[in-house]
C-alpha cells in the first residue's frame, strides 16, 4: 500500500451512478454467481457481499465497472480478484488471500474446520526472525507447521530451512547480498511445495515482489 498526497482540484468531472459486479463463489468447484450492485454507496455493496455471501461463508470479490477510451467494459477490482486465476504478482496474492482469510475467519467462528470449499488448506510462505522454516498457518493448529507436520519429503524440509537461514544470518538491516537468487531459489520452493501438497493445501506465497 502507498500514500500519495494529490491537489483535489486536480480531478475534472465527478459521478454518484456508480456500478459495482459482486462474484460469489459457491461450492468446492468454484461455480459463480454474479450480481450487479446498482444505486448504492460502497458501504452498501459491501453489506450486500456479506448478505450474498451468507456472512463471508462463501468466497466473493467486489468490482467496480468501468469503461475504457474505446467504451468497452471493464473491472476495477475493489476488494478480492478473480478466483479462477492464479496470482502472477504479490499484490494478486494479497487480493486472493482478502477472499480467503474471509471465509477461514468466518468458519473459525462457527466452529468449522479452517478449510477452503474444496477442503484445502492454506499454507502461507514467508519468512521471520527465529522461524526455523517459513511456513504457518493463521488459522491452523500449530500455526507453525513443521515439513513433518505436512508429510514433506526430507530434501524439501532441508530446503525450506536452509532458505530461511540465508535470510535469517544477516544483520537485520542489512540487504541480502543475492536477493534476486534468493527470490528465485523461493519461487522454485514455492513451486515445491504445491507439488507434494497437491489436493492437501494451497501455498500462498507471501515473499518477494
């Protein structure tokens, strides 16, 4: 997130007709249905979200419709992205992990187990100061789960440690001296692990740009 402070006489022409596409999705499978939010504030459409979604039990993510130069119509994602897609960029993983931290508070609180539709779990990847490995889960129980934990072979649990370690043995305001190798040694992890979690849990990425 950044802040940038702008002249306010700097915008030319003002509207109050906004249209906002809410996408619930709705089962293991991901079938969707989608709304369009018409005469109200975002205040409003949010609530909305939270009544179609039965109260954030369903995943859903809110848009803005817009038109380009040429009139054709597009999105401007206000709250979560499409879930359909596969995040490419970190700001794609902060958007899918709106929609599910959502949905795994929502089933903590009522008592359900902190899954996906499709019964997955999320696992999140990043690393911290005196985390033997990168892994956690919010929700989960432990939150720190070990490559034992999740059945992982022995060569990817050393892996993972031996990642975090380069990290981790620095002054803490140092930079890393090979950032870029060490983002693309996680990528490769990253890649790793869904592979041996396929059908266990989802990894979200939570490192590197």
């Amino acid at each position: 997130m950044r802040w940038e402070q702008v002249d306010e006489r700097s915008s030319t022409w003002e509207r109050d007709d906004a249209r906002y596409r809410l996408t619930v999705y709705d089962g293991p499978h991901g079938t969707t249905t989608t709304t369009d939010v018409l005469d109200a504030s975002i205040e409003q459409a949010l609530e909305a979200a939270r009544t179609l979604s039965r109260d954030d039990a369903l995943l859903w993510s809110l848009a803005l419709v817009s038109h380009d130069d040429r009139g054709a119509e597009g999105l401007v994602w206000l709250s979560g992205m499409d879930y359909h897609e596969l995040p490419r960029t970190r700001q794609q993983w902060r958007r899918r992990a709106e929609m599910q931290d959502r949905l795994l508070r929502a089933r903590t609180r009522t008592g359900q187990p902190p899954v996906l539709p499709d019964g997955r779990r999320v696992i999140r990847m990043f690393v911290d100061w005196g985390a033997r490995w990168p892994l956690w889960e919010t929700h989960g129980e432990p939150n720190m789960p070990t490559p034992s934990d999740l059945g992982l072979s022995a060569a990817l649990g050393d892996a993972l440690h031996a990642w975090s370690e380069t990290w981790q043995d620095r002054p803490w305001d140092a930079a890393l001296p090979d950032e870029a190798a060490w983002i693309a040694e996680g990528g490769r992890l990253h890649a790793a692990l869904q592979q041996e979690l396929v059908g266990i849990a989802e990894v979200r990425r939570e490192f590197g740009p």
